[in-house]
C-alpha cells in the first residue's frame, strides 16, 4: 500500500469509530423551542411531522455563499432523507427572504426561521457560536424532544464532497472559494471591453 492509500484506509477507520460513537451518544432532553415560517409560528415538536427523528440543518442565510454549497448538495438528499426521517433547515432570515432565497435555488427543505433568538443560543452546533452552520439530530419520544447529535460544517467535513473532490487535484480552500453562480468573462465583450 502507499502512504495515502494507508491514510485513507486509516481515515475509514476512523469514520466507522465516529459512527459508532454517534450510535451510542446519550440523549439530552430539549425544550420545545418556536420559529417563525411563511405560514404562522412552529414548534421544534411540529416540526418532527410526526416522525420519531428530525434532522435540522443550520443554515447562517443568504449572506454566506459556503452555507449555500453545502445546502445546494443536501439539497439531492431531501426526498430521501424524508422517506424515513423529518429534514428541515433554518436561519436567522425572516422566512420571506428564506423561500425567495431558497426559491433561487431550487431548495425543497422546510424552511424556518430561528431569528438569532433563544434557539441558536442555546442548540448551536459549536459551543459559544450563534450563527455557525451544521447539521443537528433530534429525537422524538412522544412529546419530548432530546438533542442526539451534531456536527459542523465546514472546508474538508464529511457533509460536502466539494473539498474531496478538489483535493484530488491538491486544491483546497485557499485556492477555490463557492460563488452564488459562476459566470466566466469570454476574451473580449460585445462592448469591446
């Protein structure tokens, strides 16, 4: 085996031992905390649409173009994810700007909006942080909820396989950075420019 061949055989190694660890994570209760959406006030309860499972993702909003890549990848993942489990995303946009933004985009997750208030206080997926992108899982046990696990998103996380597929040609953040669309300037414009 070579070097990387090894590392990566390390590196699956590792992932199965996360998984494994993430199968055995305690619960921890949670309130039922509300957020605002385009059809009136919801519940964190509400929105487990009566499923036993609900995936929140942690969106920072419109104004972050690295949230956008990761919630444009999940995006493929929402019929199935919601085949078994309850999926949803939210931000601190009003929910307005969340379904126009999410519109632009082509976005099926449930939307709702936290408002920068008391949830993403106290349920962020990085301690001391208010508006840092994630994913949480929660659990639901008739009308209790309790918080299972999470995670961050970020350059090189296993939620995104942008950075994978650019380190294959030795690229990293510091070299490619997401845009909101891509637009290449041809060698001369109409205006001769």
């Amino acid at each position: 085996m070579t070097e990387l061949q090894k590392l990566e055989k390390e590196l699956y190694d590792h992932t199965l031992k996360v998984a494994s660890l993430r199968r055995d994570a305690e619960l921890v209760p949670v309130k039922n905390y509300k957020f605002s959406t385009l059809d009136g006030e919801v519940t964190l309860l509400q929105l487990f649409e009566g499923k036993e499972i609900l995936f929140l993702i942690h969106n920072m909003g419109q104004g972050c173009s690295f949230c956008t890549l990761w919630a444009d990848g999940l995006n493929g993942f929402v019929a199935h994810l919601e085949s078994h489990f309850s999926l949803a995303m939210v931000s601190k946009d009003s929910p307005q700007i969340q379904r126009k933004f999410a519109n632009s985009r082509n976005w099926r997750f449930k939307m709702a909006s936290h408002g920068g208030g008391e949830y993403i206080s106290e349920q962020s997926v990085l301690t001391g942080e208010t508006n840092y992108p994630g994913i949480l899982c929660y659990v639901r046990k008739g009308n209790e909820i309790f918080r299972k696990n999470s995670a961050v998103f970020g350059p090189g996380d296993e939620f995104c396989p942008q950075w994978n597929i650019l380190s294959l040609a030795g690229l990293g953040e510091e070299q490619w950075q997401p845009q909101y669309s891509y637009w290449k300037c041809p060698e001369q414009l109409d205006d001769g420019k």
